[in-house]
C-alpha cells in the first residue's frame, strides 16, 4: 500500500515537474515577477516597523549569491529562491518610497491663515473648485507644514485660480481620516503618499496675492511644465462643462480630463450601481479607441496617396501619429493608475510596431506592473491598481483562447449563403461585448467584493447595451471635439458626444433602479488571498496546471457563500466619535439624528446591513435623571432605538447582554451617564475611570490614537459579573509613517 502511495506521489511530482518545465518554455513565469514584487511591497507596508532594512538588504544579498549557485545545477529550487529575491526586492522598493516621502501629516484638525501655491485644481459640483495647495507662508507656525500640501475646497461659487496662483486665506486643515472600520481602506496611507497633509477647506474665497519663493531652476522648470498642463487640462473641462451643462456635460469632461467631482453623487451613484462606473476612468478602452482611431485613420488617408504609401511605411507613421495622440491625451488625463496602466501597454504595443516587433500581451501588462511597482509601490494598495490589472490580464488571457476558435466558420454562413457574413459579423460583435463584459465584471467583483462589499447583478446587461454607444459614438465624438477644440469648431462632435452620454446616463439610471446590488459584506483576509492567488494562477498559467486557481476560487467562494456568515460587532464608533451604531442582525441602530453619510455608507455594506434606525427623543411626561424609568424604556422600545435626551445624552440597550451603551455629549449629563452607561462613549476630553466609573470609557483621545472602534459584547455568566468587551482596533500600529501623527503632541501656538 505505501509503495503504490509512494509511486503515486513520485508520478505527480514528475508531471507537476513537467507542466513547470511547459509554463516556462511558454514565458509564463516572466509574468509572476510583479506578483512577488507587489505581494514583497504589501507586506512591507503592513508590517515595515518589525523588519529594519539592513536585514531586508542582507537577506536579498544572500538569496542572489545562492541563485547564482543553483541556476543550473538545481532548476527548480532556483525559481522558488528567485520568488523570494523579488519578494524581497518589493519590499525594497516600498522601504525607499517612504523614505524619499517628505509628508508631514498633521495630528490634529487646526484652523489657520495660510498663504501657497496652487499646484492642481479640480472643479466641484456648482461652479465650485477644490485646489492642492503647497502651504509657503502660515500664521500657525510650525517648521513641519511648511513646503507641505493640503487639499482645500472652496466652497462658494468663483473664478477657478490656475495652476501657480498665489493665494492667502483662512482654512479648516483636518488631518485625513483613516479607515471607517477595520480593515477598510486608509485615507490616510493613500493621502501620505499622494504628498496631502491635510483635506479641508477655506472659510471664503482666497485673495489672490504675491509673494517671493525659493526654488532651484530644475524644480521651477518642472513646476512650469506641470502648471502648463493642468491649465490645459483645466481649460478642456471647463469649455466642455459650459458647452454642455448639467452632468452630460460633466461627465464629457471626465472621460476626457478625468474631472469627475463635477458628476452629482446620483450619476454616479447610478453608474456604480449598473456597473458602468469604469467608463468614467481613463482606462484601456479609453485608450484604445483613441490610438485606434488615429491609427487606422491615418492608414486610410495615407494608403489614399500611393507616393506615400510606396516610399513609406505607413504603418509607422501611423504608429507614430496614434503615439502622439495617445501621449497627450495622458498627459491631460490626470495619468490615474488606469491611465498609466492603459498608456503604457498601448505605448509599448504603438512602439512594437514601428520596431516591427510582435508585442505579447500578458508580458506587456507584466512589464506594465513592474514598472508602476518599481516608480510607486504603494500603488498596490490602491483598488483602482488592482481591479485595473485583474481585468485587464483576464481579458487578454481570455482572448489567446477565443483567437484559436475565431477561424472555424460560423454555421451561419452555410444556411445564408448571401446575407450570412453581415449577421455572423454582428452576431460575433455582440458575444464579444458580452463575453468581455462577463470576464471582466467576474475578474472585478474579487476586488469589489473585498473593498467595497458589493457586486452589480445587472452590470452585464447595462455594459451590452452602453460600451457599443461609448465604443462607436461618444469616444470617436470626443476625439474630434478635442482635435477641433482648437479652432473653434467642437460644437457638432460635442452635441454627438451629449446624445451619447444621455443615453449611457439613462442606461445606467433604469438599471440601477430595477435592479439591486449583491452585497456580502466583509471577507475574511484569507479567503481573499485564496481568491487572488487562485485568480493569478488561472490567468497567468498556461498549461493544465491553471485548474489549480479553479479549484482555490471554487473553495473560497464556497467558504463564502455556503458556510455560515462571520460574526459581526456588536457596536461601531466613528473615528470622531459622532457617529455610534449598534449592531442588530441586519439593522444599524445609531445615536445621531444626522450622520455622515460615506462613513456610514462604508458601515452598511461592510456589515451588509439593510436597515437603519435613528433615535428617538425622551418622552417630556418621563422624568429624565430616573434610571430605572430610562432602562424600562430602553427595554420596552421596538423597533429598538437609541434614547436622546435634548442634545446631551443618548442611550442605548444591546439586548442580549442587556449592556447599556451610553454617549455622552456634553457635560450637563455627566452624572446620569455615568451611573446609568456600562460603555461610554463621550466627546468630552480628559474623561477617566476616576471621574466616571463605568466598565468601559471611549475617550476622544482612545480614538484619535486608535481610530474607528468595532466592540464585540460578551454577556456575564451571571448577573453579578460584568459583561466583556472585544475591541477591535482600525490602527493597529502607531509606527507606519502615515499613523505616527496620532501619538505626536498637539501644536501649540
């Protein structure tokens, strides 16, 4: 029996060695160095203060002395050693892009008068703009925020200042917030190493002044050119947002500029709720269709001068042409990680052929990613990075297998020997559109699902019944408006592009009506990463051995779907502590009237809780400083509801364990909280178990060093112990540089 066991297991690694020995010969192994290099990049930012540098460096120098060593006496042990080496290197990269970052973030919200230097803007909803602004001069001194920038808004209606303005003005500077619940993205990380100390705003409208600065020629040179070309970008969108208004107009302007503040929060909510909302990301399609165009439109005009098309190659110099175009239309664009994605693949595909080389597809997205690794890893972190990546591999991994069936006729063309060819063309064009729409919605939903806990169910539909409209009417529409932006001439190709837009906006408004999202809430991490390593595994592999990623996606949504549903907290506190909910199976029961709507949108899906109940004011006939008449309330309220008492106090009951949950918001209530509360969460500073004797006190100091809470109730054996808290922390470590600023001292002036 073990000998059969045996001989099973020698068989199995004999062709697993044999499918490796395929996967290389075929380059597929190229293709896993960016995954190493991101996954290396993430666990650096995860866990950066526990691994000192030297040891990453020493530990890369003794796994490339050892790759040398194995190279070619042992294959196979040396591509498991290379992983490690680009694992390490990713790490590498990620400790050097914190240590050139200069970003100061501030500790706490303050309020100055401050003078800078505008060095981007982008238009608001109303004619209202916000700027990132590079402090020069502040009446709140201190050394570290000057030469940082923040991001502030203005909002009353105004002439938008161009990039290089002066202005002075008086701004509300909070630091950025950081993720609303554990485990959901941090505002903070990704404002770090966008170079944004703080996000506020101006109490009015800056005045325009002048002033004198510092700054090398390189630098000033540089500045020049970048303030160019967001006046430029600028300019674009607000030509087009004037020419047509409302949001056609703004979201023209989007996919041209990627200005997408200026679309209300109902389109967009719309767009992301059909599954459309990639269309207002300037991605591959984008991209595409515009060198698309330029390409063949040069070829066909050009092909119509045979001198040219005989003494020239015309392929190139339409290559060339559709390179231009594509290199400004990203230097317009914002160059998002989309773009940049989207660029440089159509970039290294244009170049390939004017070298005349042929461009492989999957090694093309490759190189894509190590270089955006290399130049901003944190970048992998970011959602838009790796959705962009995930659908975009899938869908050219996806197209190797239909290219093998595309030259088998249609049996179509045998029945309508005449008219065939025209209905096989459309009949092809159709499942082309479904066939990417479906590959790309299934290779997204992983990474919706993970941060943003919900999928389209009809984005199926709405992306058959939009991207031919985008595809054929408004990209070509967009194109000629802005190559005629120039002379004046952009008013037909820009009423073309309205139309369009109207009725990819009223796609996606009955789509989302109809239809709901599928919401799961929160995964656990590690079915997340079998779904992702099952993912790159099915995509990247060629032989049989890509089944491997079926069967780990198979298991994981399995985990996902099949087996119970994880336990959720019993209470949430926002990272201000003005928002408290406590958690009743699908409902959130929350202890403010008016609450902040994207935090509290974050909580829902997260929780994938359909429900909300607000509080209810204390009955006047009721004596207020009676607890046993405020618990017999709180027992007898349903649907149940948080208890407020004026604007001072609130109170709320968990049933199971019978534990009251107290907010405290000013201090006039103070005793009451204090004898009635088993947790208390209070505005008031410097509150301590000597000033109030409850079991559990969340101070406005708890939650400026640690974030939003999650608190899990566990009830008391019996009556006379108290229940247990769990608390689950959104900051898990004060020493990643975009968390150090909650445990550093307030300023003082």
């Amino acid at each position: 029996m073990l000998k059969k066991i045996f001989t099973l297991l020698h068989y199995n690694m004999q062709y697993l060695k044999h499918l490796i020995q395929l996967e290389q010969e075929h380059g597929r192994i190229f293709l896993f160095i960016p995954v190493f290099l991101a996954f290396g990049a993430i666990s650096w930012f995860i866990y950066n203060p526990d691994i000192p540098p030297w040891e990453i460096g020493l530990s890369t120098l003794i796994m490339v002395l050892i790759l040398i060593k194995t190279r070619y006496s042992h294959p196979h042990i040396f591509l498991i050693i290379s992983a490690f080496v680009y694992f390490l290197i990713g790490m590498m990269l990620a400790f050097i892009e914190t240590t050139r970052n200069p970003t100061t973030l501030l500790s706490q919200s303050i309020t100055t008068n401050l003078r800078g230097i505008v060095k981007w803007s982008e238009p608001l909803q109303d004619g209202k703009w916000r700027y990132l602004v590079q402090i020069s001069e502040t009446d709140y001194y201190q050394s570290e925020l000057l030469s940082q920038q923040v991001m502030l808004s203005v909002t009353d209606k105004h002439d938008h200042f161009p990039s290089g303005t002066k202005i002075d003005g008086i701004a509300k500077l909070p630091p950025p917030s950081g993720p609303a619940l554990p485990g959901l993205f941090d505002f903070s990380f990704f404002s770090y190493y966008k170079g944004i100390s703080a996000v506020g705003y101006f109490y009015s409208i800056p005045q325009i002044v002048f002033f004198s600065e510092t700054q090398n020629n390189f630098n000033q040179f540089l500045s020049s050119i970048q303030s160019f070309l967001n006046e430029v970008r600028t300019n674009i969108g607000t030509y087009i947002r004037r020419k047509i208004s409302g949001d056609i107009g703004a979201l023209a302007a989007a996919l041209i500029t990627d200005e997408r503040r200026a679309i209300s929060s109902q389109t967009i909510e719309d767009l992301r709720r059909s599954g459309l909302s990639h269309i207002i990301a300037i991605s591959g399609i984008n991209m595409t269709i515009a060198a698309g165009l330029l390409f063949f439109g040069m070829r066909s005009i050009l092909a119509c001068f045979p001198i040219i098309a005989e003494n020239f190659s015309i392929k190139k110099i339409s290559s060339f042409g559709a390179l231009l175009t594509v290199t400004a239309y990203f230097l317009i664009s914002g160059a998002s990680i989309s773009a940049q994605r989207a660029y440089i693949m159509t970039v290294i595909t244009l170049i390939s052929y004017l070298c005349e080389v042929h461009s492989i597809g999957l090694r093309s997205i490759a190189l894509t990613a190590i270089f955006i690794i290399c130049i901003a890893p944190s970048e992998v972190i970011n959602p838009s990075f790796q959705m962009s990546f995930a659908t975009t591999a899938a869908l050219i991994a996806s197209n190797s297998s239909w290219g093998k069936k595309r030259n088998n006729p249609h049996p179509l063309l045998k029945i309508l020997p005449n008219k065939g060819k025209i209905v096989t063309t459309i009949i092809q064009f159709f499942k082309v559109i479904f066939l990417t729409s479906l590959i790309g919605s299934c290779s997204a939903s992983i990474f919706l699902i993970k941060h943003f806990h919900c999928i389209p169910i009809y984005g199926i539909i709405a992306n058959i019944l939009a991207i031919p409209i985008l595809s054929f009417i408004v990209m070509p529409a967009g194109l000629v408006t802005a190559l005629s932006m120039t002379f004046s001439t952009a008013e037909i190709p820009l009423s073309v592009m309205a139309w369009g837009l109207n009725i990819i906006i009223q796609i996606a408004n009955t789509i989302s009506t109809i239809s709901d999202e599928l919401c799961v809430g929160r995964i656990p991490q590690p079915v997340f990463t079998t779904m992702v390593i099952g993912f790159i595994l099915l995509v990247f592999l060629k032989t049989n051995m890509r089944h491997i990623g079926t069967i780990m996606i198979g298991i994981a949504i399995a985990i996902l779907f099949i087996l119970p549903y994880f336990p959720s907290p019993d209470l949430l506190i926002s990272e201000d502590g003005k928002i408290v909910a406590l958690v009743d199976n699908n409902t959130l029961i929350s202890s403010s009237y008016n609450h902040n709507y994207f935090i509290f949108s974050q909580w829902k899906s997260a929780l994938s809780t359909t429900f909300h109940e607000t509080p209810q004011k204390h009955p006047e006939y009721l004596p207020i400083n009676n607890q046993l008449s405020l618990k017999e309330t709180l027992q007898s309220m349903n649907p149940r509801k948080f208890l407020c008492i004026n604007k001072s106090f609130c109170a709320g009951l968990h049933h199971k364990s019978g534990t009251i949950i107290g907010v405290l918001k000013r201090k006039d209530k103070i005793h009451l909280a204090c004898q009635l509360s088993d947790i208390l969460v209070t505005k008031i500073k410097n509150m301590n178990s000597q000033l109030c004797n409850v079991p559990l006190i969340i101070t406005p100091e708890m939650l400026h060093k640690y974030g939003s809470l999650e608190i899990t109730i566990i009830p008391s054996s019996n009556d006379l112990d108290k229940p247990k808290f769990i608390i689950k922390k959104s900051i898990e470590s004060l020493l990643h540089p975009w968390t150090k600023n909650r445990i550093q001292k307030p300023f003082t002036h």
